[in-house]
C-alpha cells in the first residue's frame, strides 16, 4: 500500500470517529421519534430534548386514502406531549370514500347536496327559513342531527315550531303578509298592504282572521298571526 493512499484511508477513520464521537455527545440525553407513514413519504427522525416536544411533521400522502392523524401505540398523540423515552409515531388513514348529504325542508327553497367524507361529520349546516316558524334543526332517523358520523347517503329533514306571538290590543305592529277584507256580503282574501304600520283594534278568538287591524280612519282588514310584525 502506497503512503498516499495509506494516509487517506487514516483520515477517513478519523473523521468516523469523530463523527460518532460528536453524534454521541449531541445525542445524549436525547430521544428519538421516528414516523411510520404506511405509505411512499419517507419523514426523518426527530431528536429531542429529554421533556421536549415533537415538531409536527408535514402530512404524508397516500393514493386512496385521506391522513387522520399520527397515533402512538393506537391512540391520537397529542403534539404537547413532554418526552422521556424513544417512541414511534404511525400514520393513520382513512379511506378515501364519500356519501352524499341531501336536505329536505317544507318550504321552496332548495339547498345544494353536500359531498362528504365517509365517517365524518357536517362541520356547518344550512338554516331554513319558514315563515311564521322557528328553525330547530335537521333531523336523521327523527333524532336531532348533532355532529354524528355519517356513513352512507341521507337525507336531513328540517323542523319547526310554530312561532305564537301574544299581541293585545293597542299593540302597534307592521303589515308583512295577506289579510282579509269585509266587503258588503262576503270576506276578500289575499289582501296585501306590505309595510303598513297600524294598531290592533281588537282581537276576535276562534276565528280564522282574529287580529282586527286600522288606524284612526278605520278597519283595514283581519289578519293571521304570521301576517304580523311588532313595530
């Protein structure tokens, strides 16, 4: 062996050892976190500080699949963690499937079906808007839907409850609906005066049109509850 080469294959040694030499005193008192993608992304070790924390990592990718989370012997791994061993980290996946979301309501307005995640949840619903009710919200199977996880086609049903407002007499109200009109021999429907502010003059139970509506030039016509707005 010539010296040359003899000096280069000295110095190659030597820098080894020095690297296993600095590695083991940068490592000391260090723990190691690997990741297991369960798919092509290769993510590098971490080493951390005896009761440091792990830098999330960026999400892997599979073809097929949506990342969930990164779980440590099966259960999601909270990032605040403070470490006092080497652990590994496994990637969980969730199949990449959807369902459709449609919603049904009883009025006309109409919502756009709603794409989802097979196993997720609705993260924002839509409000339906029935006048003279009150929107409690959309129901699965007769049960208030309620972040459930959804894992085929549905439909959602909207639900109401009657909006019963206690006026009396003198109250001052706004017109945003039909009434009806006493003309000579019978009563006109479907009367409109939008916008109108007058009084209730009386009120008549047990009839179709009870609220008695005017002002001081007299009667303009017998109103339905929803037909009313206070002022």
């Amino acid at each position: 062996m010539d010296k040359k080469r003899f000096i280069v294959i000295l110095m190659f040694i030597f820098i080894f050892i020095i690297s296993i030499l600095i590695s083991s005193i940068y490592y000391k008192d260090k723990y190691s976190v690997n990741f297991e993608t369960g798919s092509e992304d290769v993510i590098l070790t971490q080493f951390v500080d005896k009761n440091g924390t792990v830098k999330e990592p960026i999400e892997p990718t599979k073809d097929g699949y949506i990342f969930k989370e990164w779980q440590l012997n099966g259960v999601a791994f909270d990032f605040n963690t403070k470490l006092d061993k080497d652990i590994i980290l496994s990637a969980e996946w969730i199949k990449e499937e959807y369902i459709t979301v449609n919603f049904s309501t009883d009025t006309l307005e109409e919502f756009d079906e709603m794409k989802l995640l097979k196993g997720d949840t609705i993260k924002e619903l839509p409000v339906s808007n029935n006048q003279g009710y009150e929107f409690i919200g959309w129901y699965l199977n007769d049960e208030l839907y309620e972040n459930q996880e959804i894992n085929s086609d549905v439909v959602l049903v909207a639900k109401y409850k009657e909006i019963i407002l206690e006026y009396k007499i003198g109250d001052k109200i706004k017109i945003i609906g039909n009434y009806a009109k006493m003309s000579t021999d019978k009563i006109a429907y479907n009367k409109r005066a939008i916008g109108w502010e007058r009084q209730i003059l009386n009120i008549i139970e047990g009839v179709e049109f009870p609220y008695v509506i005017g002002d001081n030039t007299g009667v303009t016509g017998f109103f339905k509850v929803e037909s009313l707005e206070r002022v």
